[in-house]
C-alpha cells in the first residue's frame, strides 16, 4: 500500500510543483541575454497602440542595456545606479524619481527572476511548468496601486512577454522576442557596461 501511495504522489502535480523559487533561479542562470522586442503602448486616447521597436541585452551583474531602434533611436543603461541615456558617446544619467525608475527598476528584477526583490513590493501568483509559466503581480502599496492594477509576465526558459496594465486605464505589452543565451558580451556592449 504504500509503495503504490509513493508511486501515486511521485506523478501528482504537487509532488512537482513549479514555484516561485525555481523559476527565480531559471531566469537568474543566464550570463548574458540578447533578444528583440516590440513594445506597444495602449492609451486609452487612441485607437492604435503606439509601438516601438529595439533590441536588448541583459547582463548579470551589469543590468540591462535598451536599445530603441524605430520610431527613433535612443540607447538606455539600467542598473543598480539607476537610469542612463546614451548622449552622443556618453551617458548622462536621468532622475530617479519618476515612475518611469520605478517602472524599470520592477523591469530588471523581473527579467532577472529576483522574485525577493518583487515580493516587497507585488503579491505574487506563479502557474505553469517550467517551459510555459505565467506570474501575476498585483501591488501591495497604494503608490503601486495609484501606478499598476496588475503585472502579467509570461515565459519558459526566458522572459517571452509583459504586460503592465496601469490604473488609468492604459496598458503597454512588452514582447521579447529571438532571445538567445549563448553569446557573451561583445566589445562595444563591455564599453557600455563598464561607462
């Protein structure tokens, strides 16, 4: 009888369970990450998105470079020190004070798979397996609450998809596409980092 209780448990879903823990250490493994994105942003205003393109690398221990491509090109660095703007060869750091920092600080620890991070902030909700996984964030304090209704990230091994539906009424849908987490950081990408 028990062997068979043993046998029944090995194949529950509980026995297996995909948390918070293990997916924080699947999206913490990669060194290095570069992909493509898409992100459109919904106002509630317009009747089409306002969509803009680029591509991304994101780096442990270094933070996140954005790079925008259309409708126009600009080069952002966020890390630990805050938010940086590529001006011509340098960068010029932004205030940190806006939404927009925290709307980037919650980025990195997301894409980052730093759930501590999240949790001070967010309830969080994980469902699915490792190779398709869904995390739901919804704000605990009232400034987060003023900002976000809810977060939904989607995913496997990467980060696939955010979406950040605000209190106002608009929302902006983030899709990180062609990641890859084979390549190191090229010489140019050092340089920025290292800025």
């Amino acid at each position: 009888m028990s062997i068979l209780f043993a046998a029944l448990f090995a194949f529950s879903p509980l026995a297996h369970a995909f948390d918070l823990q293990q997916l924080s250490e699947q999206l913490a493994r990669p060194q290095v990450i570069h992909g493509d994105f898409i992100q459109e942003k919904h106002l509630r205003a317009l009747p089409k998105p306002l969509t803009s393109t680029g591509t991304f690398v994101l780096a442990k221990n270094h933070g996140l470079l954005w790079q925008l491509k259309t409708p126009l090109q600009q080069d952002y660095r966020i890390n630990a020190q805050g938010i940086a703007r590529r001006d011509g060869t340098r960068w010029q750091m932004l205030p940190g004070k806006s939404a927009g920092a925290e709307q980037n600080r919650l980025f990195l620890a997301v894409l980052q798979g730093d759930s501590s991070g999240l949790q001070q902030d967010f309830d969080l909700q994980l469902q699915g397996t490792p190779d398709h996984w869904t995390l739901t964030l919804t704000p605990r304090s009232l400034l987060l609450k003023q900002v976000f209704n809810q977060i939904n990230i989607e995913g496997g091994e990467l980060v696939q998809r955010i979406e950040l539906q605000e209190a106002q009424g608009d929302s902006t849908l983030l899709k990180m596409q062609n990641s890859v987490s084979n390549q190191p950081l090229n010489e140019a990408e050092q340089h920025d980092f290292a800025q």
